[in-house]
C-alpha cells in the first residue's frame, strides 16, 4: 500500500467539496443547502491542514480556524434569516424565496 | 500501513456520511449525519497533526454550529417537505452536471500540479514544526502576526451576534 501522501488529502478534500456543491445545487430547503455549504467549507479546512502539515508550516490551521469563526457567523446569520423568513412566508423551498427577485 | 488504512476507513465514513446529509429525506437526520462527518473530520485534523483544530471542530462544528440547525430544524417543523416541487428532476440533472464539471476542473488542476517537481516544497519542509506542541505553535502565530485578523474575526462574531439577536426577533 502505498504511504498517505497530501494528494490523497486533496482528493478527498476534492469530493466532499463535490458532494458540497452537489446539494446546494439540488436541493431545495435551505437548511439543507446551508449543511452543504458547511461541508464545502470544511473540505476546504481539509485543504488547509494538509498543506500545513506537508509544508511544516502552521499558518495553514490558523486559516482555517479563521474559517471555522466565519462558518459560525454565516450560520448565526443565516439561520436567523431562516426563522425571520419562515415567519413571513412559512416555508423553507428556495423556489418560493423570490420576493426580491427583479 | 497503519495510517493508510485509517485514512482510507475514515475517508469512506467521511463521504458516506456527506452522500446521506445531501441525500437523506428528514432534515433531522441530515444534521445527525452532518455530526458524524464532522466528527470523522476531526479524526482527519488529528492524523495531520492538527489537534488543536481538531479540538475546534468538535467544539465549535459539532458542538455548536449543529446545536443551533437542530434548534432550527425543530422550530420550523415542517408538514410538507420543499423537496416535492414538480421540475425536481430537471434542477437535479443540471446540478449534477454543474458538479462533474467541477470535479473535472479540480482534478485537471491535480493532475496538473502533480506532473511538475515540487523543489521549493520540499526545502520548505526541512526545517522543523513540532519542537513544542501543535497548539503553542497556532497560538504563537494567532497572537503575533496574525493579531490584527484574529480581532477582526471576534468583530465579526460579534457583529453576527448582534445581527442575529436582531433577525430573530419578532418585531424590532
């Protein structure tokens, strides 16, 4: 068997990141497309640490910890938008959130 | 060996549990497995050597970021699941087809960057990184160069604080 190299990082980071973009972009509730968007970013961390530790430089994980504190903030922000608007229209299909759609 | 076959388990249960957040029909199960693919996240941070991201990941990921999409989930109780609209089909085929392309594109950027000698990579990684512990070294880094996007980023939490107190109130 071959050793773990960081292209197996990457590849791995690749298809969670595949998978990420698979369900925002079939799905249609939102809370479900908001989990897809915290599975892309955390196949992005998984790029981040595997390169800090191929490149022996720490810099990587303090990037990627700053990407954990803006998923934390998109999701505070983006579920309390969720609730405002599941209060207004009671439904969470994107397909029906056009109400500022031109 | 050994680490190859940790890596490779963990992977499987990593995109396994990623096919049924997007796949699974209730939402609640969706955050359940949303847990465990962070949770095997961590595992992955720990065999880099990143413990203190791991540590973060289950903190703040799968202790506090799922806590507050079970809380969601649980508030806005659906009936009837968005996921009956009639052109379904349509949308998935093109999100499908939107994603290969995008597979592509990365692995045409690996398949890439792999056929070219990496000579400045691995000087860089002569000199050594662990001569104290892994969260010394990202605390070091946080406090010293990185001091000003480190306030930045509680700014930001705090912002985000504030704004969802403010969207989830009733009436402002």
């Amino acid at each position: 068997m071959t050793p773990i190299t960081p292209y197996h990082y990457l590849v791995l980071s690749a298809a969670l990141f595949m998978l990420g973009v698979i369900g925002v972009m079939t799905r249609r509730n939102i809370i479900i497309i908001f989990m897809s968007i915290e599975l892309m970013l955390n196949a992005v961390n998984i790029n981040l640490a595997a390169f800090s530790q191929q490149l022996h430089n720490a810099v990587g994980q303090v990037f990627a910890i700053f990407v954990v504190a803006v998923a934390a903030a998109e999701a505070a922000i983006g579920l309390g938008i969720i609730l405002a608007f599941y209060r207004n229209k009671e439904t969470l299909n994107i397909d029906e959130m056009n109400i500022l759609r031109w | 060996m050994f680490e190859s076959i940790l890596f490779y388990t963990l992977a499987a249960f990593i995109l396994g549990f990623g096919v049924l957040v997007v796949t699974a029909r209730n939402t609640v199960h969706c955050v359940v497995f949303l847990v465990a693919n962070f949770l095997c996240v961590a595992m992955i941070y720990v065999m880099l050597g990143a413990e203190f991201l791991a540590i973060i990941q289950v903190l703040v990921y799968a202790g506090g970021i799922v806590v507050l999409y079970l809380f969601v989930v649980m508030l806005v109780n659906l009936k009837r699941g968005p996921d009956a609209a009639p052109d379904r089909r349509r949308q998935s085929r093109v999100g499908f087809v939107l994603a290969a392309v995008m597979l592509a594109e990365i692995s045409a950027i690996l398949v890439y960057s792999a056929a070219r000698p990496a000579s400045a990579v691995a000087a860089a990684a002569a000199t050594p990184l662990q001569t104290v512990g892994n969260t010394e070294v990202v605390g070091m880094l946080l406090y010293t160069d990185y001091l000003i996007p480190f306030e930045v980023a509680s700014m930001l939490l705090l912002v985000a604080m504030i704004g969802a107190i403010l969207l989830a109130k009733k009436e402002i």
